[in-house]
C-alpha cells in the first residue's frame, strides 16, 4: 500500500538508507514495496536486493520534482518502463529539457498526482494519489468524475521524529537557509512513517474502491532484473568467433616483437590465457581496450596499463600494458579465472592533458547513447558535515571554522553545539551530492538509459546514476580511464629534449633504465623529487631504508608503502629482512615456498592468496572473495570476515599451530582495501624509473616539465629548487622570454606567467601571441603600445622583473609606466595614439634595496627567486652540521638551521605528531620527528626558516632528527616598508609550506603487534 517511499538518495530530502527502509517495511507488515526517490535511480538495484532477502516484492518508480515541488510519481510496470522514465530524466538533465508540468506519454509506467496537481482529465495510466488526512476533499465536485481513479497516498520518508528534525536539517542545508526560516513546503509532512499495513488499511475502510485501485497497481508492476548476464558491449566486431579470431591474430603479432625468441614457457603461456578470455567471452573487452589505446598511440599519447591486466601476457603482446609477467612471475588467475563472479577491467592511465580526448574518442566511437562514467556519491564528510548543519543553526563562520577543523571532544559543551553533533553524527555516511566517478566509464550494448537515467555535471561528460559497485553487480565491467601529471612530466620531458637537444629517448625500452647506475644510485639515497610515485617523504625513506638499487626492489617498496602492509607491521619486517637475510627464520615451509622473493612477507594481493590457499587451504571461491576484499571494493571487510571461519577450519585440520594462525589471518586481513597487486606495482615501478632516468640525465628538462604540470607532492618553489640543484639558472618571467608556462634555453629557465596570480589569463596568453606577430618588445614603452593592460597588471610584470630587459631600475620603470599610461589607457588606443612621440622626462636616480626584489617575488610568485631563503634571515647562522654528513652522528645532538618544506600530520595514541621535511643552506633535504609533548612546547609555526635541536636516529642507512627544542628564526623587515612598521612583516605570511593532515586511527605500535621473526611450530 506504500506507493511512495523514500531513502537518502532523495538527497538532502530522505533520510533512511536502503536496507533501513526495506526493514522499517518488513516490520510494517509490506508485502509489496514501491522505491521511488526523487529526480533519480540510484538505489532501484540495491533495494531490489534487499527486498528479495526480505520476502518484499520490489516495484520501482521516480517521485519527479521541479525545484520544491511535487509534480508527479512515476511507477514502472517493468524494466521497459524504467527506461521511459530513465530518458525523460536524461532529457532534462543532459539536454536541458523542461520537466512537464503534466506527465508526457508512457506505454510501461503508472503515473500518480497528488490532489494540489492534477490534469483535468486522467489517461488510463493516471491516478490521483490521496492521503488519509485528505479523504474528506473528496466531497468536493470536481472530484467525483475521478472516483474510479483515486489511489492510497502514504509517503515514507524518514524513521522517527528525531529524523524528521534529521529531515528538516537537510532541506535547510538545500536550501541554504536557517531551520527557522524554512517554509512549510520545505519539508515534507510530519506522518511520512510506516505504520501497520492494517492500520493505513483502516483509515481507507470506507473506500474500497481506493484501495483496490491500489492493489491493482501493486499486482501489474513487477521488477524483474537479470544481474547475471553481461550489460557491456558484448563484440567488438560482429560477433564472438570473429573477436576470438581477431584477438588470437593480434595476440601473435604482438609476441613476435615481445618475444622474437618464442620459449614454449611464452607460447604455452599465450594458449592458456586466450582459452580463458574466449570462454569467459572477455575478447570483445580486450579488443574495445586495444582499440582506445591504438587511437592514443596514433595520437602520440603516452599510456601506462596497469592493475591486475598486466599479469596478462596478451595485454603486454597487445601494448595495453608494459609490464612482463613472465619476468616478474605474475599469474594470470589473479586478473581472470573461471572461479570470478565478476570479470576485471584494465586500469589505464593518461596524462592529465590528454585524458578528456580519449574520453572524447570513446564517446564519439562507441556512441553517446551507449557510454557514460559511472557515478559516485559524495557523502558528508567530517568538517562538511558540522559546516553544513552549523550553518542551519546559525552560527556564524569563525564558530563554524571551529567546530570543523577540530575534534568533537575539543567543541564548546553549549546546547547549540550538543544538538549539532548529535545530528551530526547521524549525517555520517549520507550522500551529500551525486559525482563523476574519477575514472570508470561504461560502454553498454544496449541504450544506457535501460538501466540508468543520466546526468551532466560540470565536467561534461554524461553519468549514471549508480556508482562502480553497482555497475559491476549488474553485469558491467567498466573501463578505468585514468589520469594523472606524472606521464605528463613524462612526455613533456622528452618532447622538451628532443627540441632543445636533438635528443629522441625511446621511454619504452625498459632495459635502458632499468641498469642505469646513476638511476640506481640516485633511488638508493631517494634523490627522487618530482618522480612519480617516489618522491613524497615516506617513500624517499623507504628507498633509503632498503638502499633500493634494482628493479624489483622498487615494486617490492611500491607495494609495502601503502597503508595495510605498513599499519600491520609488515613494512618494518620487510626493511629488516631485507638488511638483514640471515637474521630471520620463515613462520613456516609454505611462507618460504610462496614467498622467498618477498623474505617470507606478505607484500602483493597475490601473496594474500598464495599463503590463504596453500597454507589455510582455503577454497578458490575463498580466494575469490579475498582478492575482491583487497581490491578496495565495497563491503570488503564484510565480505572478508566471511572466509574467517573456513580459514581457521582449515588451519586446524592442517595441524597449524593457533597462535600462527591467528597472526596469518591478522597479516591477511589487514590488506583489505589498502594493497597493490604485483602487477600494478611493477607498472609504478617501470614509470618511477622512466621519471628517474630523465631526472638523471636530464634534470633541467625535467624539472621544468614538472613545474608545467602542476608539480606532484610539493609545491612550484620545491620544484623551481630542485631545478636550480639540476644547474639550471633560474629568471623571472619575462615578456621577452617567457611563455604561459616555464620554458628553458639551454640551462637558462624563465618561470611562465601562469605562476603570477594576479595576471589574467587573457594576457598571459596574448603577451607570447602578440610577441610571436611582431617580434620582441623593444621597451616599455612599445610593450604597453602592443599590449592591452592596466595600470595594475603592469605594475604587477614590473615588480616581477618582467621587463629587466630594458636595463632601467623597477623604481624608474613604474613612474616611466605611469606616466605612459596617461597617454595610452587601454580603452582609448587608436592607431593615431600609436604614432604621437611621448614626451621624454628626466627621472631622479632612485636607490633600492638589494633584497626588495626578493620581497617582489614572495609576493607575487610566493617565494623568492633572486635569492635563497637564507639570505632573508637576521642572523648569519647557518648550522653545525649539513644533511649530508647526518648518518655519521646517529644517536648524536645536532644543531641544524634548515626551511620548511613540509610536514605530514600522523595521529598517535598520545596526541599528534608531526613528520618535517627540510632543506639546509647547500639546498639538500632531511628529516625530522616531531612527538606531541615536544610539539607543545615546540609548535610548526607556518613557514620559514627553524633552528633546530636534536637527536640523529639512524635507521638502516636514513637519518631523521628526533627533534627537542626549535624556533622559528625571523626574515629582515621588508625593506619596501622601511617606513611602515606595520607592513614590513605582511608579505612574510606568504612564505609556504606543504601540511598533509591523516585522520586515521592511530597504527599500532611495534610492541603491541608482536611480529614473529622466528618459526613457529606445533607444540
């Protein structure tokens, strides 16, 4: 009898999830439930789960609204009639079509009105929906000719009262107004609960009629959905024979340039894989991937496959991936087996420049009625959350700022502030908003809107309404196009070689970095700025820890790194195995068979099910369920606590000893969601190395290409130095020399004016046009001639330096500037100004600073050029020792003068800590620790310039300075402000440093993980 019910995908409107309203309807007595959330389709395949489980019969619709209001409920008969509703949605939402006031035609939908709207007259498929409290306006004559078409009414909307005010918060946060000032059709009425079957039925008692109208619909709709079979496109050429063929001819092509030897390992290898992709019917798939990377390649885009497809032999023969599974041992099973209830999908990634024309290839090849990305939520997150709902209280934004960025326990213990973490809380997990997916985009066989209305954010490019997991439970394997600035460093680096030196590098001959000493030595000490993927802190460490010289090395550290491996303790047990190999004994003969290359550690996804079917004996299924666990997918600790039971069975019939069981499952578990396979991080590894080599050989080229593409883990002024440590000589951006972004002239470096903030893009962009016309500018004076600019932009490119070229004084280009002008303000530029002769004045000598320029820089680029750091500060210290010497003082006090970079917040179970990163006056980098009762005492106090006082630590081979005392030092006054004291430290604010905050819980401790080093046998 419920006709109209909602959940939270409603957003900013329903408040209960999925599985909350199918329970509230189960213990309602329903036996039959309609989902019909507003403007969207998002839950339909999930609550159709759910009901399933519950005895419930799903039926599926959409409530349809225009703003706040309620225009009329739609409720399919089948599937045909959720794609009638899907495409009017999608009409409205990609194409900008009117939402109808009246409902347009439909062959497979009800439609319901409410008594505030209805047509004057009624098809066939038409009801009009009437509440309870509304029975008695049915009396009214207008009414009457419609008795034959009245249905039951009952919305659900939220659980209890404390929701409706849950509700009421939610419509305020939509509507961006106070609670206090919502309207009455705000919000939804205060009855939107279940209530007893019987009970609805009583109120209608006298109106059979009504409730057998009711019934009807209940009995004709049904949703019948098959998640089994595949959605994707299913061929690539006609049908699956030819795809077989075409695959198998490609594959084979492929090997003879990969393999000219041709070892029966190869070959055998071939054979198995393409058996497997041709009963699975996965050709098509493979084919659609080759094809979006043969129009890259085409294109002259650079592309790295990676995930769980580089263990296939036929994507490393086809090009989709780089990666050698037969160098690197790498199973196929892990990528497709026959025991996978979903098959996989490559990931793919692009540079951030090219990505939306690969996007735009697919759209365009494969049809815009058949692709789409799939969706996301953004769900409420901490900080949004206590803004938002703040905001509806009242509170003001400095109130506002405090309660987001701090923890609950440090919020003022007021009444307001009581109620907005209580609703607070109950917002957690609730989408916030609808998204694109980073990089999972569909290609569907039949029209999209079968399963999905679409929408069109910003971006462009159209969505689904679902997200990945949804996509993948109903039969899509999606295909991940990715991005990222690395492979734009990349391919920058060499197109900027090739022009400046002559110079082509093949980047995909891996065997040319791969033995490289210089490369090798230069990962050994984590000289490894701007390289993908290795040149954060924790990772620069890493390398240092384990002196990572050689390949594999770098796919072990890729994988070890990332949160599981590192939370478990299996990082450190790695780093000392790794320095230490004869100082260990294997937990067991299984570990040392399985995991010999890897010291007996679990480090790949793989190694997780190697060690859970070899040593738990678990099933293949089992194993299945541990890689999808792994992989990050939803419900995976869900899923993965089903396995437990099975692997502890198993490990006691085998004779294992308990104790060793339970540190096994504890290593298995805390893999999931946060672990690489072996495969991706081998693709990492190979683009770290590309990164490196043109680091290496060509650090000028490559620092500026990272500078263009928007840096990595740091920020431009790390970049820029990095640069200078590459012996490049680094200028100003000047209108003779610059670009819109960096360019380089043999080591000559001229920053490009998309790092001046206040410049608008028109003119960074018409200063090199205008130049490439009609030659160099000769003088200040022909510059403002040929460039349409104000007086502030040309201020702003005069304290830069941009005009240095002229041989004057900033001082006596800004009064020449100004008195220009005069002359030649932009909006009155005729040709006849252009050849009036301006007067020549005589200037008085003007004396500066030689330090001014640098305050000029900080402010307009936000750090100096023309000078170091150092060179602004008031003392003339510059510390004991240097970080290069660092690792001959472990357990020694140090006192070191040193800039900030960055710090890295980690949360421990006595307070926040802090991880700094530094560079000393010879411009290297080092380490310190900073723990919460020193930090106290000694706070970050933005950036600058610290002296610190410490403790060397060395941990195999990688110093860090476990720090006591440190003060920041104070920069000279700003001698532009020699006469205003109170502006003399006002651009010092500027002066950055990167923060990387981490809310995790606190990892354990190495005491409170136990790791075993030694063998553990049964007793």
């Amino acid at each position: 009898m419920f006709l109209n019910s909602h959940t939270y995908h409603s957003l900013r409107y329903g408040t209960l999830s999925v599985e909350e309203l199918v329970k509230q309807a189960a213990e309602a007595g329903v036996k039959e439930l309609v989902l019909t959330d507003i403007n969207t389709v998002t839950a339909i395949y999930d609550f159709k789960k759910e009901c399933e489980k519950a005895g419930i019969k799903p039926i599926v619709g959409v409530e349809i609204r225009k703003e706040k209001r309620l225009l009329y409920i739609t409720i399919a008969k089948d599937e045909t009639g959720i794609a009638e509703i899907n495409r009017l949605l999608t009409n409205h939402n990609c194409e900008g079509a009117e939402l109808p006031e009246f409902s347009p035609h439909f062959d497979q939908v009800f439609v319901i009105y409410t008594l505030s709207n209805f047509p004057e007259t009624l098809n066939e498929n038409e009801f009009i929906g009437v509440r309870a409290e509304e029975l008695n306006f049915l009396i009214r004559p207008e009414l009457k000719k419609f008795s034959e078409k009245i249905v039951i009414l009952h919305p659900i909307t939220f659980k209890t009262k404390k929701e409706f005010n849950l509700h009421r918060i939610l419509r305020a946060i939509d509507q961006n107004t106070l609670i206090s000032k919502l309207a009455k059709n705000d919000c939804c009425s205060r009855n939107e609960v279940f209530e007893p079957v019987s009970t609805l039925l009583e109120k209608f008692k006298r109106y059979p009629k009504i409730i057998q109208n009711t019934r009807n619909i209940l009995d004709v709709c049904v949703f019948n959905f098959d998640f089994k079979t595949p959605k994707n496109k299913i061929c690539f050429t006609t049908d699956k024979k030819s795809d077989d063929v075409l695959l198998r001819k490609l594959a084979y092509k492929g090997l003879k340039k990969r393999y000219p030897e041709k070892s029966q390992i190869v070959l055998d290898r071939m054979e198995k894989e393409l058996q497997v992709v041709s009963e699975m019917s996965f050709s098509g798939y493979f084919l659609i991937t080759l094809d979006i990377v043969k129009y890259s390649m085409s294109r002259g885009f650079l592309h790295v496959g990676r995930g769980s497809g580089a263990n296939s032999i036929i994507s490393y023969c086809l090009g989709i991936t780089e990666i050698c599974p037969i160098e690197l041992n790498l199973y196929f099973e892990r990528f497709l087996n026959k025991h996978r209830n979903n098959p996989p999908d490559f990931d793919i990634d692009w540079s951030w420049r090219e990505r939306d024309e690969i996007i735009q290839y697919i759209l365009d090849r494969y049809g815009r009625e058949h692709v789409a990305f799939c969706g996301t939520n953004v769900e409420f997150k901490y900080r949004s959350i206590f803004r938002e709902v703040g905001k509806a209280f009242g509170l003001p934004k400095e109130e506002l700022d405090v309660l987001a960025k701090n923890p609950m326990e440090m919020h003022d213990d007021n009444k307001v502030v009581k109620l907005i973490q209580k609703y607070g809380v109950l917002l957690e997990k609730f989408p916030n908003q609808r998204s694109m997916h980073s990089c999972g985009i569909i290609i569907s066989e039949e029209p999209i809107t079968n399963y999905s209305a679409l929408e069109m954010p910003p971006k462009g490019f159209p969505i689904v309404q679902f997200d990945m997991n949804v996509a993948e439970d109903i039969g899509f394997e999606k295909f991940d196009i990715l991005s990222q600035r690395g492979l734009g460093t990349i391919n920058d680096t060499l197109k900027l070689v090739h022009k400046n030196r002559g110079i082509t590098i093949d980047i995909h001959n891996t065997h040319l970095f791969k033995n490289d000493k210089s490369c090798n030595d230069f990962l050994s000490i984590g000289k490894t700025i701007g390289c993908f993927y290795i040149e954060s802190p924790a990772m620069r460490g890493l390398l240092r820890r384990l002196k990572c010289q050689d390949y594999i090395t770098l796919v072990a550290a890729s994988s070890i790194i990332r949160p599981g491996v590192a939370k478990s303790g299996m990082m450190k047990e790695y780093i000392f195995r790794h320095n230490n190999p004869t100082k260990f004994e294997y937990f067991h003969e299984v570990f040392e068979e399985q995991l010999g290359e890897t010291y007996g550690i679990m480090v790949y996804q793989e190694d997780v099910i190697k060690i859970a079917l070899h040593f738990g004996g678990v099933s293949a299924n089992d194993g299945d369920v541990l890689r999808r666990a792994m992989s990050g997918k939803s419900r995976s600790l869900k899923k993965l606590q089903q396995v437990r039971d099975n692997f502890f069975e198993s490990c006691a019939q085998k004779g294992h000893p308990e104790q060793l069981s339970q540190e096994v499952y504890r290593q298995i578990e805390s893999f999931a969601g946060y672990s690489f396979c072996k495969a991706h991080s081998a693709s990492y590894a190979v683009e770290s190395y590309q990164s490196l080599y043109l680091k290496v050989n060509y650090p000028i080229e490559f620092m500026v290409s990272a500078i263009n593409n928007g840096g990595g883990f740091y920020r431009t002024e790390v970049y820029v130095h990095e640069c200078r440590m590459g012996g490049g000589k680094i200028h100003n951006p000047c209108v003779n020399r610059s670009l819109f972004e960096t360019t380089v002239f043999g080591d000559d470096v001229f920053l490009g004016f998309m790092h001046i903030e206040k410049l608008e893009s028109r003119i960074t962009d018409f200063i090199p046009e205008e130049r490439a016309k009609n030659g160099d500018f000769t003088s200040l004076e022909n510059f403002i001639k040929r460039v349409p600019v104000g007086i502030e932009t040309l201020q702003t490119l005069i304290f830069v330096g941009a005009f240095r070229f002229t041989g004057k004084p900033k001082n006596e280009l800004l009064i020449e500037g100004r008195l220009l002008m005069i002359h030649f303000q932009p909006e009155y530029r005729l040709p006849a100004f252009f050849e009036t002769p301006v007067p020549e004045y005589q200037l008085p000598q003007l004396n500066r600073n030689k330090f001014e320029d640098a305050f000029d820089e900080i402010e307009i680029l936000g750090f100096a050029v023309s000078c170091s750091p150092f060179d602004l500060l008031q003392t003339k210290f510059r510390g004991k020792i240097m970080a290069t010497d660092l690792v001959k003082f472990h357990k020694k006090q140090v006192k070191m003068l040193a800039y900030l970079i960055s710090r890295k917040h980690v949360p421990t179970k006595k307070g926040t800590m802090f991880f700094g990163t530094w560079i000393d006056v010879e411009g290297n980098f080092f380490d310190t620790a900073h723990f919460p009762d020193n930090l106290q005492k000694y706070p970050f106090q933005g950036g600058g310039c610290y002296l610190l006082l410490g403790q060397v630590e060395v941990d195999f081979h990688f110093p860090t300075i476990t720090v006591f005392k440190m003060a920041k030092m104070p920069f000279i006054p700003d001698p532009r402000y020699a006469e205003d004291k109170e502006k003399s430290y006002e651009v010092h604010k500027k002066i950055n440093e990167d923060v990387s905050m981490t809310w995790r819980k606190p990892y354990p401790q190495e005491h409170e993980i136990g790791l075993p080093r030694n063998k553990m046998v049964l007793k």
